[in-house]
C-alpha cells in the first residue's frame, strides 16, 4: 500500500495511467499505455493507430483491438510460420493474407528455400504505420522475394490460379470489417483449391476463452472443406490478446499432420541460427496437442 502511495504522489503517474482496453460483452484485457499517439489514421477499413504500452512498447491497434506489440510479437509471427513452413519441408511458393505488420512475412522469409512470398493486404495505412514506427516487425519488406499487393484478399483468392501455392497463410483480424469474408465457407474452399497437393493452410483462428463461437464455426469450416482428421489446431499463448490463450488453425490437403513432424533436429538448428524465442521442437508438438475442453467445442 505504501509503494501504491509512493506512486500516486508522482506527477507522472496520471499521464501514465491511461489504458487501452480490448474487451468484448463480458471480459476484457487493458493495457497500461504512454499516453502518446505514433499514429492515428482513419483508413476506408479501419482505424490505424500505433500507441505505447507501458509494458510491451509499441503497439498496433485496429478499430479498438491490440493487434501486436513489439515485446510479444514473436509468439504470434513464430507461431503462425514455422509449424507449417517444418511441417510442409520444402515450401518454395507462400501466400500471406493480411499480416500487414510484416511480422509473418519476416519470419516466413527467414527460410532460405523460400522462392516467392506473396502477400495480400487490404489496408495501406497499416503497412505504412509499421514501417514508419514498428520498423523491427515490418523488417523484410524490401525482400526481393516478396510481392507485396495492396488490395482485399477475398477477390484474389477467388481468382488465383489452381494449386499454385505450397503454403497459404491467413493472417487477419477478428471477424468483423473488412475481416468478415475472412471466415466464409467460400473464402476457405477458394483456398483449398488454390492450394498444390500436400499444401497447408494456416489461419489466424480466434480464442476457444474468448470467441467460442467464431472459433468453433471455423474449425467446422475448415473440417467440412479439408476432411475431419485434416483440421488440426495449434495453441499458443499470447499476453496481449484477451484471455491470452490463442489459436491458428490449419487445413492439410494430404502430406503429414502438423504434429507428426520428426525433424527436431533440423527445427533446433534453424531455431538456433535464427535466434528464435518461441518455436522449438517441443513447441511444435505441444501446439497441437488439445485440452478436452477445446475438443469438445469443435467436435462435429
Ligand atoms: N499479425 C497481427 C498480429 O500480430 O496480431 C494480426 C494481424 S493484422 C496485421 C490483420 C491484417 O489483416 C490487418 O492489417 C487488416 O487490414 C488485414 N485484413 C483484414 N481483412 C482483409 C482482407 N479482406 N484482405 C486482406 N487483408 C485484410
């Protein structure tokens, strides 16, 4: 109490005690913010701000929710790539939509094998806010093997050539905006077939503790267009998502389920020279593993 008293008494604690709250109905999690404003747009989707926590450094809200922070980025951006990249073991031909922090493509682009990243992002004003202020996540885009394309992945989707890529990655926001398309039927099976044979799908999957229901539809999406046994999830934990329990969800089209890899070894030394500070090994595996809980909301 005395050391919550030392607090107040500082004159910089008011200007301190401002916070960022990414809640729905019934729960929430707030950030304890600077009080400084890096950048606020107003874009034709959404509105683009970059803030300072006072915890996690610098952040990326969309409309009023915490997209990523520059001290737990990695859990997201590792997360969201190595599994699938080890899984499939030779993926040349990437599609990232979304992901305009440039979080995943950095990660994505760590894989020398990788021939050509293309990435699909809708908004603009979210790839210049992170070049100009989150410079350590937007890092590769100037990677020559990245074609980067402003513009709304749903319509490319529905026009990209049949069995084109090896790895499709969706990284999108909630299901709400210019996201919502994010989540249909028509988007996921537009997916598939632009997917080569063998290929996998990952997709920023929402939280079994904090959407249930936009979880569970996409698990059931992704089980009715990819087959039951080939819509694995992975946990991770994120600290600046509500509940901090986070998923990506993937589609197989045939090679081997994510949790069955068996090349640790490979994983270690790439983990290593890449001086990663999540994914391992036993991260990969643990990830797919399911709490009954989990199970029982995304069983058909
Ligand atoms: N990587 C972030 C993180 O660490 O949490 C979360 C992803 S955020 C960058 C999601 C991105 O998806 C936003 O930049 C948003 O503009 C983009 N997006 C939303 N709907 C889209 C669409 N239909 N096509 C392409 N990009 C879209």
């Amino acid at each position: 109490m005395r050391e919550k008293a030392a607090e107040w008494r500082n004159p910089d604690f008011y200007t301190r005690n401002v916070w960022f709250t990414d809640k729905d109905e019934d729960q929430a999690l707030s950030l304890r913010f600077t009080g400084e404003v890096f950048f606020d747009v107003q874009s034709p989707f959404q509105r683009v701000r970059i803030l300072e926590s006072t915890k996690y450094g610098k952040m990326l809200a969309l409309d009023d929710m915490v997209m990523t922070t520059i001290n737990d980025e990695f859990h997201y951006h590792e997360m969201i790539s190595h599994p699938a990249m080890f899984t499939h073991g030779n993926a040349k031909n990437i599609l990232v939509i979304g992901g305009g922090d440039g979080g995943t493509v950095r990660e994505i682009l760590r894989h020398e094998g990788v021939e050509k990243v293309t990435m699909v992002e809708i908004d603009g004003e979210v790839i210049k806010a992170c070049k100009e202020h989150l410079p350590q996540i937007a890092a590769a885009f100037d990677n020559p093997k990245l074609d980067l394309k402003v513009d709304d992945g749903i319509a490319y989707i529905k026009n990209a050539a049949p069995q084109s890529f090896d790895i499709i990655i969706v990284d999108g926001s909630d299901p709400v905006g210019p996201a919502e398309g994010l989540f249909s039927v028509e988007f996921y099976t537009n997916c598939f077939n632009a997917l080569k044979e063998g290929g996998i799908l990952v997709a920023q999957g929402e939280s079994p503790k904090f959407n249930e229901k936009a979880f569970a539809e996409l698990n059931h999406t992704l089980q009715d267009i990819f087959g039951k046994e080939n819509a694995p999830v992975s946990l991770f934990y994120v600290p600046t998502y509500p509940t901090g329990m986070w998923s990506f969800q993937y589609g197989i089209k045939g090679g081997i389920a994510p949790k069955a890899i068996t090349n640790e070894t490979a994983i270690d030394a790439f983990v290593d020279a890449k001086g990663l500070r999540y994914y391992n090994a036993d991260i990969h595996k643990a990830s797919f593993a399911t709490p009954n809980f989990v199970k029982a909301l995304i069983k058909k």
